[in-house]
C-alpha cells in the first residue's frame, strides 16, 4: 500500500491496531499502534501490504476491549508516494514561496517555484509527497519541522541540498528521496533514522535507504537485511562493496549505474534479486550469486557488457524480463535444473553466447528470449518445454540444428525469423499453433510434421484448421497455391526472392499484411475472380 493518510471520525477512546483477518488477530507495533481520541482524527501509518482492502480493529484504551472493526476501501486513502495530482493542487493553499499544501495543512504537495534556494517547511506538516521539491534544482538549505513524519519518493531529489536534518517525528523516508543531490551530511534526530559512513539505515526495519558519500568503498553493516530501491544508483565512483551476510534483499536500481563496480560477492542469505539491481554495470566482470537466490527480476544485469561468465545456483526457478540483455561478453551460460520461466529479451543481444544448455523443468521461453544472439549455433529444447514466444530465437544466425519437444504447443510470431543456417524442422504432434513469420528468411525447406493440424507440400506449410497458408519455403520461381485455402498469413510469402509467379485458389477471401513483402521478382499475380483487392 505505501505510504497513506487515513481520516476518521470516531465516538471513543481507543487504541489502533492493523488487524490480521488471517490469523484473526490484532497485531499490534507491527505497522503503527495511535492512541485515538474523540472527534476527528487524521492517522498516518506506513504499510508493505499491497491489498485492496485493509482492516482495523480498534480497543477501548482503558478497557481493553473490542469496538468495532473498520473495513475501508483503497479509495478512502491518500497516497503519499504519488503524485499530486492537478486537483490537489488546484484546491490545495499556496505560500508566499510557491509552495502548494493541502487545505489542512497536514501535506506539503508540490513546491512550484523552480528559483527557490532556502525554505523552511510551515509547522504542522506532517507529510512531503513524491517529488515535491524535484524540481528546485538551486535549493541548497531546507528545514524539516519537528511534526514531520513521512518524506515520500524523490521529495528532494536533484536538489543542490547539501546536509540535511531529520527530526525526532520522522519515520518513514521514501525511496530516492535524496538521490541525485550534493547531501554528505545527515544529523538525524529521530531514532529510526542513523547516518553512518554515509549510509542512510531506517535502524526499525534494517534498511539502506540511500548511499550519501563519494567513497569509492564502502563495507555495509552487520544487520542489515534490505538495500532499498536506487539506493547506489548511479555511484559511478563505487569500486567495491561488501555486503553484510545479513542481507536478504536487494531493491529495484540499487546498483544500476554503479559504471565502475566490477565483482561481488551475494551473501547466501539472499533469495531474490529485484529488477535493475545492477543493471547498465558496464565495467561489472563477475557476480557470485547466492545458494539460495530463487528469482532474478527483470533487468538485473541488463547492460552489463563485461560480464564473461555467471553460475546460476541450483535453486533458481525465475528469469526476469531483459535480465541479461545486452551482456556481450557471456560466452556460455548453464541453466540450472528448477529453472521454468525465462522473461522476455532475457538474453538478447548476448552476441558472444555460443552455447546455452537448457533444463527439462523449463515450460518458458518468453519473447525475443534469445534474439541477436548471432553465435549461438546449437540448442536442445527440454521436453518439458510448451511455449515459445515471439521472435524468441530472431537473427541467430548460426543456429544450424533445434529439436522441438513432443509437448510443444506454441510457437510464436517471428520465433525462428533469420535464423539463415536452419535448414530443416521437425514439428511435433502436439503442436497447435505457430505464430505469422515464425520460420520467415531462414534456410528451411524441409519440414516434417507430426501435428494433426499442420501439413507440408510443395514448399506450403498450411494451418489444416484455418485454411490457411503459414508460410511458404521453397526456392520454387512460380507457385500454385492449393486448393480450399482462404486465408493468407501475414508476412506468409515475404522475401521469397526467387518467385516470379504465383496463383492465388478460388475461395480466397484474406491475404494478411507483407504477405508478399520483399518479392522483388514477382511479376505475375493471378488472383480469384472473388478477390477485389490485393494489400500492399
């Protein structure tokens, strides 16, 4: 959920709690735990659940006893990690500086004078919303009042802030509040919140927050469990890091751009790697992943272009999307047993990846999987596999043999598009679909089906259900297409650079897009009497 503002009215003195509906108990400290008084009320609490609906339970404060419990909707919440948005600010009240806050007070939404140097925050303020002050690039002092208790996503990011106090109120700080700006000093007030070595650490949850230092490097406290979101982002001047065995998670961008990290070492205590965590590293040789790392979200080496060589645990069962796109330098790579998704352009453009075994638990291969890998020359398919997406295997132009297995039923669009060197494919029985220019400008000309729904004649690979032509493969100059066809596929015909001519059957009622693309030499069409219009 984030961050939010809860407003209530309530007729008694109590206490609230978060209730776990679940376990069917209060729990309480565990997100906030307010005395609540009479009459109108406004609640700030922090919460990591992201659900639809949340309950409280509230207790009589004197006696102990259950109230009654609230549902409310997420609707009925103010997110203070997001935007203002345009009517906020048009009803919210604005300052002498630019600086828009809410009717009540309660919010500081959007300071909207790009000159502003120096400010201090009204009394009051309880909330600083996603990037209020991002675009104060000259503001070089601000002063947080003692009411403060939450500072939401990129407040102050970009600012020419150079130190910073947080006061006693303080509890939550938001992801990148302080990135990009000139901050080397934090005199932290609030017990939630210590400033060591330059490292920001919320000490409550034993979290990083942000990395606020021109060290070069940096060895990160025992205890610690969370590196938060961007929290190295960008630090091209980080050579070295050594992370606390401790540590479970990394967030999403907390290395990215780190240009002149080059090796390290993941504690075993880890189990996931969040999407970006080193991505676009480009001077990052080697990674020693973790015993236990389960899942590699999406983009979380993408760009690392020296990366020679990785050894993924045996426990790994996912492949974010992009996750080694762009690594140039990977010659080889082996995918452990386990393993069953591997996400969209997870690995493309490794342009030196000559060989890649695959596990027999994988089920996944999702688009553009395996794409620009121009040296990869061989691959075997494990039989467990089902789906293959699009352009999954497009311009690997040196793959010369693949074995499709039995219980594959998807074959994407584009799939084996320029792959030049194949040169035969055997289909197999439970095959029920193959996408529009799957087998486009490769070298196949032989095609073997065991399908019930795919027959293969005269260079026409013809969808039996469908009537429809899916490609034609044949060096052949002129072309009878067969009878009892209706539709031709897209792109069906495209760069068959010998064909000179070509008769359409009676019946014919579709043609798709670029179905005869690139058919430089075709001169003679003879379409059927009912067809009133050719696509370009």
């Amino acid at each position: 959920m984030g961050t939010s503002v809860l407003h209530i009215k309530t007729e008694v003195e109590c206490r609230v709690y978060l209730f776990d509906e679940e376990k069917g108990i209060a729990k309480p400290g565990t997100y906030f735990n307010l005395e609540v008084h009479k009459g109108e009320q406004d609640l700030l609490f922090v919460s990591t659940e992201d659900e639809a609906v949340i309950c409280f339970k509230s207790y009589n404060f004197e006696e102990d006893t259950c109230n009654y419990m609230m549902t409310l909707d997420q609707s009925q919440f103010i997110y203070v990690d997001s935007f203002s948005t345009e009517k906020e600010i048009s009803i919210g009240v604005e300052d002498d500086f630019g600086v828009v806050y809410s009717q009540d007070g309660l919010q500081l939404l959007i300071c909207q004078n790009v000159c502003l140097d120096e400010y201090h925050i009204q009394d009051g303020c309880k909330v600083i919303r996603e990037e209020a002050f991002s675009c104060c690039k000259k503001l070089a002092t601000i002063t947080l009042p003692d009411s403060l208790t939450h500072i939401g996503d990129r407040a102050f990011s970009s600012c020419n802030l150079t130190t910073i106090t947080l006061p006693a109120s303080l509890t939550y700080v938001g992801d990148c509040a302080f990135s990009g700006t000139g901050i080397r000093n934090v005199v932290s007030l609030s017990p939630n919140f210590t400033f060591r070595d330059g490292c920001l650490i919320d000490q409550i949850n034993h979290r990083l927050h942000a990395y606020l230092s021109d060290k070069d490097k940096v060895s990160l406290p025992v205890g610690l469990t969370h590196i938060g979101n961007e929290a190295f982002y960008g630090c091209d001047y980080l050579i070295a890091i050594t992370l606390p065995n401790s540590l479970t998670h990394i967030g999403k961008s907390a290395f990215s751009r780190c240009s002149n990290l080059t090796t390290v070492s993941l504690p075993n205590s880890m189990t996931h790697i969040e999407g970006s965590a080193f991505g676009k590293c480009q001077n990052l040789t080697a990674i020693t992943l973790p015993a236990g790392l389960i899942h590699i979200g999406d983009r979380a080496f993408e760009g690392c272009e020296k990366l020679t060589a990785i050894t993924l645990p045996a426990g790994l069962i996912h492949i974010g999307d992009r996750a080694f796109k762009g690594c140039e330098k990977l010659t080889a790579i082996t995918l452990p047993d386990g393993l069953t998704h591997i996400g969209k352009w997870a690995f493309m453009w490794c342009n030196n990846l000559t060989t890649i075994t695959l596990p027999n638990s994988l089920t996944h291969i999702g688009d553009h999987a395996f794409s620009l890998c121009e040296n990869l020359d061989s691959i075997t398919l494990p039989d467990n596999l089902t789906y293959i997406g699009d352009n999954a295997f497009w311009e690997c132009g040196n793959l010369t043999t693949i074995t499709l297995p039995d219980g594959l039923t998807h074959i994407g669009d584009g799939a084996f598009c320029g792959c030049r060197n194949l040169t035969t494919i055997i289909l197999p029985d439970g095959l029920a679909h193959i996408g529009d220019g799957a087998f486009l400008r490769t070298g196949i000309r032989n095609v073997i089906s065991h399908s019930p729904y795919f027959i293969f004649s005269d260079g026409c690979l013809i969808d039996k259900r469908n009537h429809k032509l899916v490609a034609f493969l044949s060096d052949q100059e002129q072309v009878v297409l067969p009878d009892g066809l209706i539709c031709i596929g897209d792109r069906a015909l495209d760069r068959s650079g010998n064909l000179t001519a070509i008769t359409l059957p009676d019946g014919l009622i579709q043609i798709g897009n670029c179905a005869l693309g690139g058919c430089g030499k075709l001169t003679a069409i003879t379409p059927p009497d009912d067809l009133e219009e050719l696509p370009y």
